[in-house]
C-alpha cells in the first residue's frame, strides 16, 4: 500500500509523526442478504427523478412527490394527477451537468425538499395552509442570506444559490398552491453545483429542518481539480467543521417568526449555537452531504443518511449541537483531504478524536456509493420489518441503474439487503429516495434515468412478497418498461 504525507489531522487524532497509508477496503465484511422478503407495488410512473414523497398531514388520503426538474405532483385516489400541485420549474438553474439533458446527464440541483406545516390542516394556526420548498437557482449577488467565507476568484461567481422558500395552498382550489403566495425565507450561495442536500421536514417540535451540504466539490477543501477548474468556497478547516458558515449543517428554525437577521424566519432561542460561537440557526454540524434525513415517528429520532466520497456511507442519528465529523472523518475512519489529489481513509478511529460522532451504521464503497436515507418501519403490512431503518444505495455505479435496497438495525449497525420478490431479482433502478405516508407504510422513489431527463421515474410501495394483483418485482417492471 502506498505510503503517503503526514497530515495535519493526525495531530488532532494523536497520530502526529505517522505516515499515511490509504485503506483501500475499509470494512472487508461484504452486507449479507436479510430474511426479510419485499415486492414493490407500482403506485405511479411517468415521473422524471422524484426524490421525496409524504401526506399533508390533512387527513386526506393525497401524496405529494417531489419532482427534482420543479414538480410537486399529487397522487389522489391511488391516481397521479396531470396537473402538478406546484410547478417551480422556471425558478430553477438549468439543470444538466453534461449538457446533453437526456437520460444520460445528471445533476444534483432542483426541486429537492418539501414540507407541510404541522397546522397545515388548522384553520386556527398561523400554518393553516402553508408549505416549504428547498430549490436551486440561479445566482443573484443581490439576494443572499448565506455565503462562504472564501470569495470567488476574478472572473468566477457562485453556481447557484440554494433557496428555502414558504408557499400557501390556493383555499378555493386544495389541489393547487396560489402562485402569488411565495415568500422567501433565505437563500445560500453555492460555490459548486453538488453536495445542495436539500431535505426539509418539520420536527416533533414543530420547528422547520434543513440540510445543507458542505458546498461541493471535494474533500470539502480549496484548490481541488473539479470539473476542469479548482474548487473554492471552502474554509481552511472545511466549510462543514466552520461553525461560522451554514455549509455541511442541519439547521433549524421557525419558519413563521421574525428574529433572524433577514426579518423572514425565526432562530429558535434553544438553538445550540444561539448566544455562542457559530451560526444561530445550526443544529448539528460536521455533514457532507445529508442529502435525506427523517424523524422516527414513534422515538422522535432525527436520522440522516450522509452521502460520503471517498469510501464509507454513514447513517447518523443526530444529537442537538452535535460534530459529525466530516471532514475529519468519514465514517469511524480518519479522513486526509491529501491537497491536490483526491482525499482517502487511513485508519478506523471509533470514539476518536473526542468530540465527533461516529454514525450507528456504515458501509463502503464494495456496497454503493451514495447512500439514500429512509425512514424507521413503522406501519403495519410487514411486522417483522418493525423498528428496523429502511434506506437504499442510488447504485453500484453512476453508468448502470444498480441500486440496492436495505434495512439496519440501528442499535446494532447491522445493515442486511432485502430479499426482492419471489425470485429476489435485481432491483435495476437508480434509488431516488423514500417516503412514508400517515399510515407508517413506505414506498421508494426510483428511476433507470441517472439524473432529471426522460420519464422513467417511479413510486413503488414496499409492500410484503409474494406479492398479488398489482404487485410487480421491481426487475420485471424495468424489463417491462425497457421494452417499450
């Protein structure tokens, strides 16, 4: 194994004087198949790259899935509806890293978070009606909340700015968002177009969730070679160990208060870092990419899969004003940025260095490489599935739609692979993401599309195999559509 430089982190890490040697298979113990047996339920098709889905929280029985090219569309009466709920595809960037906007091209940036005020059904709460977007648009140096501490070099600008923005459902039409409603709570300037996480979600608490990446890039670090240029926009220690900067943060706030900088939102005064050194509306730090996180319904867990990079995929249940590590570690394994070339893990470090927060369950890069979080099984149409955490991997690899589907016991960090169907064949889809709807059931967002072109995304709902009638093994729906 190469030997490498001696890092700055192994100070921290008491590991000064130790030359660097890079884990090429950090964990060897290969996710073994479960005996828990799925089929897949096609609930809706013709999507692009859905990403989310859930209920209103109205009583009705309407989901609502989010569409990464800037559609909210609703699936009523077990039907998806033509008409979208709230279309912010004009609000967008262009959408399309490789330019060729087909089902080849990819992008991390869109429509990537809604969520529902808890009053949302209330006609007696200030949140009667009102729901949030997460959107990437286009940069305007005129309109930031949130910026780097690292400016653009001469004659570059920001990518884009990731934007969280409050909408109210059109009264007289429930199916539909008055398009004259939208007031903006903040916007972040995005120096590089990946890492956006984009997940929002209201807590048991009632106040607002939001994920936000460590800004792009990699290794969350200047001068790195990157789409053929070098990243900036990072902090010397990282955007997501700066407390100074919103980057690689789950952060929380009242969305219907006033005490924030801008006037638009409220800074909870429990918040962590209120009255201490980092940002008022933080709540956890030391994230990559949290591009999906929930909240178990039964414990009030809040659980984020981190997307990692060079190796290792983390599941995290969050600690108020906690350190996640990153970029310090990735998973339980120390992490080295390694300058100009791409960082690496060079040794397992649980429970060190003190401070940070190993996650409760991890795999590397043998398994997937970017983890989707899911949500903890409470329903009722597979029993033996209960208490366990329900996540996937988007793929094996970006050029084939090799997605895996998990569950993990989260006390143990055992991770086992669903068995699919009666033949347990492959799933053949990109994982997009999960949703839960009121009853506790789950369903996967999916697609044999990489990125937000073409029409092959789906809703498939998790149900128990052998499965009857509608139900269809999610190898077979593939096969079926490719045929057409």
């Amino acid at each position: 194994m190469e030997m490498r430089r001696i890092c700055a982190l192994c100070v921290s890490a008491g590991l000064a004087g130790t030359a660097l040697a890079q884990i090429d298979d950090p964990i060897p113990e290969k996710i073994a198949k479960g005996d828990i047996r799925i089929d897949l339920e096609t609930i809706a098709t013709g999507l692009v790259a859905p990403n989310t889905l859930m209920p209103a929280g109205d009583g009705t029985d309407r989901l609502f899935v989010v569409d990464q090219p800037g559609q909210i569309r609703m699936i009523k009466n077990g039907v998806l509806e033509p008409t979208p709920f709230l279309d912010v595809s004009d609000r967008l960037v262009e959408l399309g890293v490789f330019g060729t906007q087909d089902e080849g091209d990819f992008d991390e940036r869109g429509l990537l978070g809604l969520a529902f005020h808890p009053g949302f059904a209330d006609p007696n709460s200030p949140g009667h009606g009102k729901l949030y977007t997460f959107t990437s648009e286009p940069y305007d140096e005129s309109r930031v909340t949130f910026t780097t501490t690292d400016r653009p070099p001469a004659g570059q600008e920001f990518n884009c700015q990731s934007v969280v923005a409050e909408w109210t459902v059109d009264f007289n039409n429930p199916d539909q968002v008055d398009m004259n409603s939208r007031r903006e709570l903040f916007r972040v300037d995005k120096p590089q177009f990946n890492h956006n996480a984009g997940m929002l979600a209201f807590g048991p608490d009632q106040q607002l969730y939001i994920s936000l990446g460590d800004g792009g890039g990699r290794d969350d670090e200047n001068g790195q070679p990157f789409f053929d240029s070098e990243t900036w926009g990072h902090s010397p220690q990282g955007n997501a160990q700066d407390l100074s900067v919103v980057y690689g943060k789950i952060l929380r706030i009242d969305p219907l208060g006033n005490n924030s900088s801008n006037g638009q939102y409220g800074v909870p005064a429990d918040n962590p870092f209120v009255n201490a050194e980092g940002v008022d509306e933080a709540w956890a730090y030391g994230m990559r990419n949290p591009f999906r996180f929930s909240f178990d319904s039964a414990t009030g867990d809040l659980i984020v899969g981190d997307v990692g990079q060079a190796a290792i995929e983390e599941i995290d249940i969050v600690e108020k004003g906690g350190n996640f590590g990153w970029r310090v570690k990735e998973g339980t394994f120390l992490f080295d940025p390694n300058g100009a070339d791409e960082g690496f893990v060079f040794q397992d470090s649980p429970d060190s260095p003190p401070g940070m927060i190993d996650p409760v369950a991890q795999y590397d890069h043998d398994e997937g490489i970017s983890v989707i979080g899911g949500y903890m099984y409470r329903g009722s149409l597979i029993p033996e599935l209960e208490g366990k955490y329900v996540f996937g991997d988007f793929s094996t690899s970006f050029t084939d739609p090799l997605g895996r589907l998990f569950y993990a016991d989260l006390a143990t960090g055992e991770i086992k692979e669903f068995l699919l169907g009666d033949q347990d064949l492959p799933l053949g889809m990109f994982v997009k993401g999960f949703g839960e709807d009121a009853s506790g059931e789950l369903y996967l967002l999916a697609g044999t599309n990489l990125g937000p072109f073409g029409d092959d995304g789906v809703v498939l709902r998790i149900v128990p195999a052998p499965g009857a009638g509608a139900v269809l093994s999610a190898g077979l729906l593939v096969a079926l559509r490719r045929r057409r």
